[in-house]
C-alpha cells in the first residue's frame, strides 16, 4: 500500500516508518525537512512542506493518492480540518491522538476504548479531544475514513520516561541519579503507570493499515506491563548503574512550585493507567508487547552513554529541582522538630 506519515521522523512514528517499510509498504513522509534524525526513506519519497500550509501541501502532493494517511503532528481542530480537505480521496487516515485524554482523575482502574474523553486539566488532551470529535462527525457526515489511535507514554532510545524530567535533555536525569542528587517522584510512588517500546507500539499500529473494520473505530495500543513509579526509577537507576535517591514529594507541592506541570502531572502521570487492548487484539491478534521496561530503558541508556553528544545536561532545571527538594527537606525537618 501507499502510506503517507504526516512528520515521520518522531521517537514513535520513526520506529513504525521502520515496521512499515518491513511490512512491504511503501512509505513517503511530509514534513518540513528540518529533522536532525536520518531519515528512513528515499529521497523521491520525502515531501518537503509545512503541514499546515495548504499550499504547501497540495504543492508536494501532486498528484499523489495514498492507500493511508497517518497524521502525527496535529495538535489542534483547525490542522485535523485542513486534513479533511487535503485527504478527502484517501483510503484510511489514521490519526494520532494520545491516551492522556481519558478522565482525569479515573473513575476505574482499567482504561479501554469505552473509559470517557474529559480531562480539565491539561489542554494538550482537551485539543486532541477535540480533534476527534471533529473527525468523528466527519466520519458520520461524509464518511471521511478515520480511525483514531492513542498512544500512551511511549518511549525509545532517545527518551527516558520519567515523571519529572527533561524532555529536550532526558540525560539529565541520569546525571543526576550518578551524581546522588534527589530525584523528585510524585506523590508516594506507588500508582501504576504503563510505558511502551516504541517498537511495540508499531507494531499494534502497522496491521491496522487498510483495515476496513478499523474505519470509525479507535484505539488505543500499550503495553501489558504495569509498574509503580518507584519500580520504574529504580529501574532507570539500575540501567545507569546505580541506586537512586528518591525523594517523594507531594504531586500539589510540585505543581505549587512550577505550575507548567498541572497538566502532565493531575492530567496524566499522578494517576494510575493501565490499560485493555483487548479491543486491538480483536483485529490484530498477533498483537503483543515484547519489550519489558528492564530492557527497554536498558538500551536507552546505552544509546545515550554511546555518545558524548547525547549527554546535554538541562541545568535550569537541574537549579529548580534542587532548590525544591531542599525547600521540602527543610520542611520535612520542621515537621519532625
């Protein structure tokens, strides 16, 4: 089949451009070319283009016809309604929506497909929400072909899934773990949360491509393996070769001193999630996680201590979470004194 990934160059959607292309399909990507990453495809199947520019897109299209579309970097109505318009011929578009837009706090335990969409506490899930309602009514007026996939935390080399980290410079934490410096956790440590190999995670994707019993269906594609937070930092700990220092800080105190983490911590990783792929397994019975996070965060330290370069070091960051667990100690002492 003809497959277009709208970016294609990601820590996910790399890993499934890798999967599709094994699968025999063939694969182009949009994108502006600006990624640092080398790319998987060939030159003739690289669309350059701002995939929120029209024009652009039509431009690098052509004339082409894609069997699939699967859009990764949209974030709002206003780019999903661009791809009505612009994918209108296309067999399948797929679109990447994100499993933090469950409610918040849950109500039960398990997360499937059926676990309500409402989360007032981060608006990266409300916008994503709200792409998929405007596809869905798509579907339902013009029957534009969407099927609607939700990641969870999905990691790979180049990300360390922590609670607390830095996202442009994940080996900070590592730095910090080989130094002994506090590494801040959430609460006491003991909800479950669930971290997939972005491997995995392409590998529950790529069968859906052309499905027509994925049409107007979501779905969403994890892990089976649930760990605690304080099992997931010791075993980014012991990947780095050491025992970590954690110090557990309530969630509210965390948002208290920066409130930028309200949505990620109340609006996703305070909370239990785990999650049923009974509803994928259905179509893909194949389907199976292979990747346990004791190797999986393995590999990606490995990755990051190949290379010196891989090593920046996020020292604001560093300053504020040092100056916090120290204001918490104190605390602590006080409390206790």
């Amino acid at each position: 089949m003809e497959v277009l990934f709208i970016g294609g160059t990601g820590l996910i959607s790399s890993a499934c451009v890798e999967v599709a292309l094994e699968a025999g399909h063939r694969v182009s990507t949009l994108n502006r070319g600006l990624s640092k990453l080398p790319s998987l495809v060939g030159v003739e199947s690289r669309l350059i283009g701002d995939a929120s520019n029209e024009l652009q897109v039509r431009e690098a299209l052509g004339s082409r016809h894609f069997d699939v579309v699967v859009q990764w970097t949209a974030f709002l109505p206003s780019q999903v309604e661009l791809d009505v318009r612009l994918y209108a011929d296309a067999g399948q578009y797929i679109f990447i929506s994100s499993a933090s837009a469950y409610e918040k706090p849950p109500t039960h335990w398990l997360n499937t497909e059926q676990t309500p969409l409402k989360n007032p506490f981060w608006q990266y899930s409300r916008d994503k929400i709200a792409c998929e309602e405007l596809l869905i009514r798509a579907f339902e007026s013009n029957r534009f072909p969407i099927t609607i996939v939700r990641p969870s935390h999905t990691y790979g080399p180049s990300q360390i899934p922590v609670a607390i980290g830095s996202s442009a410079k994940p080996f900070t934490i590592i730095d910090r773990m080989r130094r002994g410096a506090k590494i801040l956790v959430p609460g006491d440590g003991t909800s479950l949360w669930t971290l997939t190999h972005n491997s995995d995670f392409a590998k529950g994707l790529v069968p859906l491509f052309g499905r027509s019993e994925a049409i107007g269906e979501d779905f969403h594609i994890t892990s089976d393996e649930a760990l605690t937070w304080n099992q997931i930092y010791l075993l980014v700990g012991e990947a780095a070769g050491v025992q970590p220092d954690l110090l557990h800080v309530p969630t509210d105190g965390l948002i208290a001193s920066n409130p930028e983490l309200l949505g990620s911590l109340w609006g996703d990783k305070a909370h239990s999630a785990v999650f049923d792929n009974s509803k994928l397994r259905r179509l893909v019975p194949e389907f199976k996680a292979v990747v346990p996070f004791e190797s999986g965060i393995r590999q990606t330290v490995e990755w990051f201590d190949s290379d010196v370069s891989r090593q920046e070091i996020d020292r604001a960051a560093n300053l504020a979470w040092d100056r916090l667990a120290g204001r918490y100690l104190e605390a602590l002492w006080q409390a206790a004194n």
